[in-house]
C-alpha cells in the first residue's frame, strides 16, 4: 500500500493505454512516453504494460507502508526518498514509513513512477490507465490526490535489481535523446490531404521549425509557426484518427493529436509522426522547437523494431541481474 501524501491535477495512474475502443468513441489515454514507462516496469522484472504514475506539472509526495521496490523514469524530477536525492532513471528500495518526494520535471514534461509488482487497479475497457476525459481508469477517473490509498500487487521474490536495503541501478539519462535548446526532429510519413497543400505551405512544412505553444495538452500539441495554406478550401467527413496524427485546422497551425485526442475529425491529415519520435515531442516543452522529417513505412518499422530490441537488451539485463548472488 501507498498513501499519497501530496499531488497535482495532472498526476494520473497511466499504463499502456486502452487500444481496440476507437470504433465505439473511446480513446487511447495511457502514458504520453510509453516507452519510459515501459522502462520503468522492466527494471523492476514488471511487466511493460502494468500501471504507473505519471507525474506532470506539479510534485508528487507518497509514503510507502510496506517495503517496496521502485523506478523513476522519464524527465529528471530531483527525486529524494527522505531527503536523500535519487537519479533518474534508477531503482530503489523504498521502507515501510519512509517518504518519496518528485518534483515536476525540471528538462521533459513527464516522469514515471513504477511499482515493484505494479498498482493493483479495476481495469476499465482492458486497462488501467486515466481517461480525463471520460472520467473512468485509474482512482475513479480523476487525478490523484492527497490521502489516496494505492493498493500495489503483491510478489513473491523482491525486485532483482535490488542487492541490498541501500542498492539500486539505472540508465542512463541521455535515454531521453534530447538536447536542450536543439529543435526535436519528428519523423513523420505523409498522409492522405498532404498532396492537397500549395507548393509553398510544402516547403513550409519541412523547413520551419515550429514552435510548441502554450495550450498544448494530453488531448493534443498545438505547433505554432507559417500559416499553411491548401490549394482549395476542403470540406472532409470524420474520419478515424490516432494519436501521432498531424491535422491542419482552418487557422493553418498543424495539431498534433495525442493519447488523449479525439477518436475521430474532419481536418485535413498532412502526415504521421511515428510512435518513437511522438513519444519525443510529448516530453517536449511550451517554447521548444520541433521540425518534421520525411521517412518511409519501411524506415519507420525498422526505427520500431530498434526500440523493441533495446527493450529486449534491458530486459536481458534485468534478468542477469535477479541471477547475480545477493550478498
């Protein structure tokens, strides 16, 4: 069990998401960096997909009221267990009675907190994860908030990482590939209305860096820079869309659809940004620049299958760990 202490209203359990539901007007909502929370769970010998918190915009405080193992990943949230500071992307084993404090993310927008075990939630719809939204996943729908109680699953044998009460291990921090005040590249592939683009907004496309504005949310990231422009006005039945999803709106600034966007629109779809580089322009901040590059189906299931073998190489090394004689 964990008592939360202290929390925010962007502060949610999130998991891998709920796909499968578009057709029936529900949406995705699970991780916006899936694939830090996936890391989270595989130091810990979890599962990928079992259920995390998601800590963004404000700090989180829990206490643990049993001894527990934990991970922190995803952007740097001067994490301290009793004071003592932590580093990100790391393990820890956390004693009945003592205090985690996170900060909000101080270079991403989001961190993770993951559970040795996972948290032990009623799925909604296959999963765990918060719909904001809808108001269902997670504790009740909504945020977390101060005096929640969260039940956490029992294991049998401790987290292997751990070899000792004051032991832990890690990643790197550079997992997060992202340079400061360096425009974050977004490999997208062209979709269906990008031909429908005059010339110049094509060029535009490519060669501006846009800027990530301030009403940006977990529904979607809106990009601010030249107005793109069509060739000829267009009016487009709802369709079906996914989170990566790049929209032109009538006021000619692209959105970015995201794991809380809508299940279907009408705007004129310029392009796809691939999961491995959305999960980059989630962790990207208001005022930071991005700029599309252009790939090809094929590059981008062979960027999806490097991200899943270095998941397989963690999870290899998780699994050395658990053999290594504890001292």
């Amino acid at each position: 069990m964990i008592t939360v202490l202290a929390s925010g209203p962007m502060i949610t359990l999130q998991d891998l998401g709920r796909p499968g539901y578009r057709a029936s007007g529900v949406g995705l909502a699970g991780a916006m960096d899936p694939f830090a929370l996936r890391l989270a769970n595989l130091l810990l010998g979890n599962e990928q997909g079992a259920a995390g918190i998601e800590i963004a915009a404000s700090g989180l405080s829990i206490r643990f009221e049993r001894d527990m193992a934990f991970a922190i990943t995803g952007g740097d949230c001067a994490a301290c267990l009793d004071g003592r500071p932590l580093p990100p992307w790391w393990t820890m084993r956390g004693r009945k009675g003592q205090v985690l404090g996170l900060h909000p993310p101080r270079d991403a927008s989001f961190a993770y907190l993951a559970i040795a075990g996972g948290f032990s939630v009623e799925p909604v719809f296959g999963s765990a994860s918060t719909d904001l939204k809808g108001r269902f996943g997670g504790v009740e729908g909504r945020a977390l908030k101060p005096n929640d109680l969260l039940k956490v699953n029992t294991i049998a044998n401790p987290a292997p990482a751990m070899a000792g009460p004051e032991a832990g291990f890690g990643l790197s921090p550079r997992l997060l590939e992202k340079t400061p005040h360096e425009p974050v590249n977004l490999r997208i592939i062209t979709a269906a209305e990008y031909g429908a683009l005059t010339p110049a907004s094509r060029d535009a496309f490519w060669e501006s860096m846009w800027r990530l504005e301030r009403d940006s949310s977990r529904v979607g990231y809106r990009l601010g820079g030249p107005e793109l422009q069509l060739d000829t006005p267009m009016e487009l039945f709802s369709h079906g869309i996914l989170p990566g999803v790049v929209q032109l709106p009538p006021s000619g600034q692209p959105v970015v659809q995201m794991v809380d966007g809508n299940t279907c629109g009408g705007y004129p779809r310029l392009g796809m940004i691939i999961a491995a580089d959305l999960r980059r322009l989630a962790q990207s901040r208001p005022g930071e620049t991005v700029r599309f590059v252009e790939v090809s189906q094929r590059e981008a299931l062979a960027i999806a299958h490097e991200e899943d073998a270095f998941l397989r190489k963690v999870a290899h090394f998780v699994s050395l760990a658990a053999m290594r004689p504890k001292p």
